[in-house]
C-alpha cells in the first residue's frame, strides 16, 4: 500500500486561509457585540425620567381633521386652526394645502389648479391673512 500524502502544498494553504479568515470573522463579531452591549441600555437601568423620554402618544383619527385636496391630506391637531381652514373656500384650501403639503411652486399649483401664478400667489396670501385674522385671539404676543 502507499502512503496518502496529508496535505498537499495547495490544500495546506486553502485550509490555512479559511482558519484564519474564520478566526478574524469570529473576532470582528464578538467586537462588534462588545461595542453593542457598550452602547445600549437594558431597560431596568432606566431611570424614571428617561423611560418618559422613551414614551409616545398614540395618534387617533378622532383627535385630528382632515382635509384633502387632489389626493393629499392635510392633517390639523388644533380645534380652532381647522375651523380656521374649513372656513376657507376650497379653493383656497386647496391653494394652502398645495403649497405647504405637497410643497408646490405657485406655477405647479397654477397647472393643477388652471390658475395662473400669479392668481395662486394671491389666493394663498389671501387665505393666509384670513386665517391670521381668525387665529389672531389665540396666537402668542409677536406670533
């Protein structure tokens, strides 16, 4: 019988390579878990305090209006801002809800509109200065 060899020259250092390859991929994954563990907190070290950071209010739909205009809504928290709004034409609405929302430029709100720039620009100065007036009771000194 003959003698196997036990490693060929290009077999050694395939297995070799991948030994080390694995070894270094261990190593950057046990050091990426430490500077995990380094950065996060378990929640039972929280502090009161910071758990009420962490803390969100669910938002419902009955807690806010909604007004649309050419397939995007606009969203009001404020009881007295959305009877504002609602006061408003649709036209104008849809003016202000185009240009804040949808961040139109007066020209783009024009083509959609079938208004021209410079009628847009009016309508939405318009609405805003009526719903300033509206508002005015409640907003702050300077505001």
């Amino acid at each position: 019988m003959e003698k196997i060899p036990r490693c060929n020259d290009e077999r050694c250092r395939l297995d070799a390579f991948c030994k080390t390859v694995l070894r270094n991929e261990s190593v950057n994954y046990l050091l990426k878990l430490q500077r995990q563990r380094e950065r996060e907190k378990s929640f039972s070290d929280l502090t009161q305090a910071e758990l009420g950071q962490l803390c969100t209010e669910d938002r419902h739909s009955c807690d806010e209006f909604v007004f649309s205009s050419h397939g995007c809504d606009l969203y009001i928290d404020n009881e007295q801002v959305a009877n504002a709004f609602a006061e408003l034409s649709q036209e104008e609405q849809s003016v202000l809800i185009l240009h804040f929302v949808m961040e139109l430029t007066d020209k783009e709100a024009g083509v959609l509109l079938g208004l021209s720039q410079y009628a847009v620009r009016r309508r939405r100065k318009k609405a805003l200065d009526t719903m300033r007036n509206r508002l005015r009771p409640i907003l702050p000194k300077g505001g």
